[in-house]
C-alpha cells in the first residue's frame, strides 16, 4: 500500500475524531476520543520517522558524492 495514502487517511480521521471529541459533552465520551487521536497521532509519527530515517539516509549519500567546498 501506498504510504501517501496511509498518511492522508490517518489525517482525514484524526481531523474528523479532533472534530467529534470537541462536540462531546461528557468526560467519558472525550476521554475515549483522546484515546484514539492519541493512537492516530503515534501512528502517523512512525511514517514521519520513517520518513525523517530515509531523508537523513539520502542526505548522507549525497555528501559523499559531493566535494565540500570548504
């Protein structure tokens, strides 16, 4: 599966629950929505350090093929 379209579903639900749990009323009912944007949040944190490892892996390769003018 694509990662893009993990990462752009994982944020249309953590922006539809953000939206539900600011209309809940009772402490409970928010407590179990905080529950789950906590989930979505550390979800999408894996593709975002994912993501920043492959970045940093890339960058260090091109150091290497590049001179340092300095």
């Amino acid at each position: 599966m694509d990662p893009e379209k993990i990462i752009d579903g994982l944020l249309r639900e953590l922006s539809s629950e953000l939206k539900v749990m600011a209309k809940a009323k009772e402490v409970n009912e928010k407590e179990v929505h905080s529950r789950i944007v906590k989930n979505l949040c550390e979800s999408l944190g894996v593709f975002f350090n994912m993501a920043s490892e492959m970045l940093s892996f890339d960058s260090d390769d091109d150091l290497e093929r590049e001179d340092i003018p300095f």
